[in-house]
C-alpha cells in the first residue's frame, strides 16, 4: 500500500452507497420494465431512448462502485486466493440458482438453449464473446456478471499496481481513466468495420459488443472506481456534495439521449456517476444528511444483487401469466409493474436470506494468510456484493 494512504476516522462502512445500490436497481428494473411491458418496438423513440440511457447508466454506476468499495474494503494481510473465494462464494450461487431457473423458464415457454450458449453462460465467460446468442444468453443480465467476474480476478494485481501511484498524481489518473471511458466510442466506430449494421442503431454489433458488453473495455469504469477510492482514503474530492451530482445529471441525461448511440452508453454519464459515488461517500465520512443511509435503504442494498439477478426472469415470464394478451392502459401496465417489482423484492430477500447469506458466510469466511495482496487501510466498509 503506498505509505501516504490513511482511512478516514469516520465511516467504516458507507451505508449511503449502499442504500445507493438499491436505487439504481429500480432503474434498472424500470428500463427492463418498459421494454417487457410498454416497448412498441421502436428504439429510436424518446422513451425507449430514456429507457436506454437510465438502465445503462444505473450498469455504469455499479461497475465505478464495485471498484471503488473492494478498493475500501481491501482487508489487511489478505491474500488473492481469499479475496477470490469470497467473492466467488458471494456471487456464484445465486449465478447457478438463476441460471437453472432460466433454463426451466425457456423450456417451460417452449425455447431451447443449446450447450454453446449455456456452458459458457454458467462458466461467467459469456460476455468475452462477440456473439449475440451467446453473451445474451440464458439469464441476460448475467452478461454484467461475467465482466464483474473479470474484475474480481484483476483486483489483486490492480491494487497493487495502482496504489504505487503517487497522490499528488491521482488527479491526473483519474482524468485520464474518465477521459478514456468517453473516448471508447469514437475509437470502437473508428477502428472497426461499419457493417454489418445492428438494426436499428447506427452501428455494428461488434462497436456495440466492445463499448457495452466487452469486460475488458467495462474494466475502465472498474479501475476508474478504485482511483476515486484513493483519492478520497487521501482526502480528495471532498467538496463534492449531492447538489453537484443532480445539476450534472440534469445537463447529462437530455444529451445523452440525443447523442450517437455508443456514447450514450457510458460516454455521456461517467463524469455523473463518478461524483455520485464520490458524493454518497463523502456524506457518510462527514456525516451529513442523506435520504439513502437509513437502515430500510441499507437493507434493500444488502438485497440488491439477489434482486438484480431474479428481476428479468420475473418481468419476462411471470407478465405472461397475468397477460391476457389484449390491450393494456397505462395504468394497467404500471399496475403490473408494480406488481412484478414487489413478487422480485420478496424472491430476492428470499434468496439473499436462504442462499447467498448463508452459502456466503459457509465458503467465504475462513481465516485468511498474510500474503500477496498489499495491506489495506483498517476500517472496513460494507462488502456486500455490488449489483453490476
């Protein structure tokens, strides 16, 4: 760890990111949502667009967190191998639990899911190929999965590399990690074929497959988290308050859904994301008053991967039983959404309480060696697994 690294004397956890978690989640569930229950098939219209930029930049948001928490969370004397199996303890069996469900649920309604997309699904390796049919498969939103899977087996290595950099160069880390997360797009419709095109946006899949759903190209946003975890452990970014984050939001999502499609992925909104982190951790060390730090908030973020995982299934198979297959107002449509988000919530507490804690504590907790991962500052914060 670099010698000048000290953690703050307040906020050993930072419940606000973690009631955080479970905000971006409804956005998340909300675009899905709109696509399963409202979408009229256009993807150029102004809803689906919005629908569009909010899920993706919720995906944004919990790939800069996920960095910056294992960042805050490194423990002293840890070795990789521990890390590693705590995390795999942490998210594989809700992997397997949902991945099983989604092959019944496609058997169920009559679709078939060969071994070259399943295997590689269950394996978390899915999201490394450019194939459509394979990094969609199963259980889609698993695709983020397979990118925070990556992520995890990088960290040790990371870490280690990046808490070399000096603090007084932070600054210039950070602006160069945020400035080429903005550039990926330019680069992905620069360096690669123009056709064929992905109907009906503008760009091929393969542009669309690098900017959006490549681990490597999603690390950016990864190690972009843990440099904003440095520079806060050094007391950086503290002026930064949830004022500036709303004003940067309100300019960045009408430009977002106005831009070329691949910038409106990530391009447009890391700037945002990165200062509501760095603002829900600031409110915690300082103690400042914050709508997503009580303990209801807190506890629907502990549930947040669980709900993330289970959410699409229900929206996707559950509406089929209530879907009389006619017509349906507004109202009826929010009406089912409702619903489906509250039968999502109870599943996942379920499984958060009956699997993922439990298996957690079980594979995950054995004593630790000192070892190959540098220290680590001394408090902890909250290392619940982060929805990606």
């Amino acid at each position: 760890m670099a010698p000048d690294i000290s953690q703050p004397s307040t906020a050993a956890r930072l419940p606000s990111l973690a009631g955080l978690r479970f905000v971006c989640a409804i956005a998340v569930f909300a675009a899905h949502a709109y696509v399963t229950l409202s979408f009229n098939g256009d993807w150029t219209g102004t809803k689906a667009s919005v629908a569009l930029v909010v899920g993706r930049s919720a995906l944004s948001f919990f790939f800069v967190l996920s960095g910056f928490v294992m960042t805050w969370s490194a423990r002293p004397g840890d070795t990789a191998t521990a890390f590693w199996r705590r995390r795999a303890a942490k998210i594989y069996p809700l992997h397997v639990v949902t991945w099983f469900a989604a092959l019944v649920l496609i058997s169920w309604t009559g679709g078939q899911i060969g071994i070259r997309q399943a295997v590689p699904n269950l394996l978390l390796l899915h999201s490394w190929s450019p194939a459509f049919d394979i990094n969609t498969s199963v259980n889609e939103v698993s695709w983020s999965l397979s990118c925070e899977a990556f992520f995890y087996l990088s960290f040790p290595l990371l870490i280690r590399v990046l808490r070399r950099i000096p603090a007084r160069r932070l600054w210039a880390w950070t602006a160069g990690t945020t400035l080429a997360v903005i550039l990926l797009p330019l680069a992905a419709s620069t360096l690669l074929p123009s056709q064929p095109a992905f109907p009906p946006f503008d760009v091929t899949f393969h542009q669309y497959w690098v900017v959006y759903l490549f681990p490597l190209t999603r690390l950016l946003e990864f190690v972009l988290g843990i440099l904003l975890a440095r520079a806060v452990l050094d007391g950086r970014f503290t002026g930064v308050r949830f004022r500036h984050v709303v004003a940067a939001l309100a300019v960045a999502y009408p430009v977002a859904v106005q831009v070329p499609f691949l910038y409106s992925v990530t391009a447009v909104l890391i700037i945002p994301v990165a200062l509501l982190v760095v603002a829900a951790a600031g409110s915690d060390i300082r103690g400042s008053r914050s709508l997503v730090r009580g303990p209801v908030m807190v506890k629907l973020g502990d549930v947040t991967f669980a709900f993330y995982m289970v959410h699409l299934l229900v929206l996707q198979f559950m509406y089929r039983l209530i879907d009389d297959g006619g017509p349906a107002s507004p109202g009826q449509r929010l009406g089912a959404a409702a619903l489906l988000f509250a039968v999502s919530l109870a599943l996942a507490w379920v499984m958060h309480t009956y699997i993922e804690q439990p298996l957690s504590r079980r594979w995950g907790s054995r004593r630790v060696r000192a070892g190959t991962m540098p220290p680590a500052a001394p408090a902890r914060a909250d290392e619940e697994p982060v929805a990606p």
